[in-house]
C-alpha cells in the first residue's frame, strides 16, 4: 500500500518520499524528483488555479513519461509521497494517487 501526505503531518516519517520541486529546509528524508510538476505550469497554476490545464501539462510532461512499475520500485511499496498541500486541497500528489491505482491497480490512500 502506498500513502500520500504532506509535510507538515508526515514529513518526519521515516517512509515519506517528498515529490516536490522543492522540500522544506527542515526536511532530511528521501526526495523522487521525478514526480515533482515542472515548475512553468506550476507557476502558471498558482497565477490563474487552472485545474484543468495543470493536470493536463501534469500528465503529458510528467506521468506519461514514467513507468509506473519503475516508479513503484524506486519509492518502494510503503511510501508516503508527500508534498506541500493540505489535504482536500489540489495537489498532484493526488494525480500520482490516481495513476498509480489506474496503472498497477493497487491502494493509494491519503494519511
């Protein structure tokens, strides 16, 4: 089973894996990059909140891009993904979530 959280609830986990462009100074666990959103539709979202657009660019230059089975071997299979939103908040680590279930068909749940 693999977990999403964030920062501030997980982030002294000893399984989190922060999938964010950028983690908090404080934070001394393991990083996977790869899933971070490239930082221009980032940007782009934060200005205007296009959900739509983010999750679009999100998957063609992110997502569509990895092996999902690779992907589940690099972060290992009781990860807690994290990243900065709260939770009920947009976040691609809720789009990580939901390509993962859809590809490997395996538990993704939220802390």
């Amino acid at each position: 089973m693999i977990y999403t959280s964030y920062y501030r609830k997980s982030g002294n986990h000893p399984r989190a894996v922060s999938i964010a462009g950028k983690a908090p100074r404080w934070y001394r666990g393991k990083e996977y990059k790869v899933l971070a959103p490239k930082y221009w539709f980032f940007k782009k979202y934060k200005e205007d909140g296009n959900k739509e657009f983010y999750t679009e660019r999100y998957y063609a230059e992110v997502l569509d891009k990895l092996d999902p089975s690779k992907v589940l071997e690099d972060i290992g299979e009781d990860a807690i993904l994290i990243c900065w939103e709260e939770p009920g908040k947009f976040c691609h680590r809720h789009l990580v979530a939901r390509w993962l279930r859809e590809k490997l068909d395996i538990e993704v749940e939220e802390l």
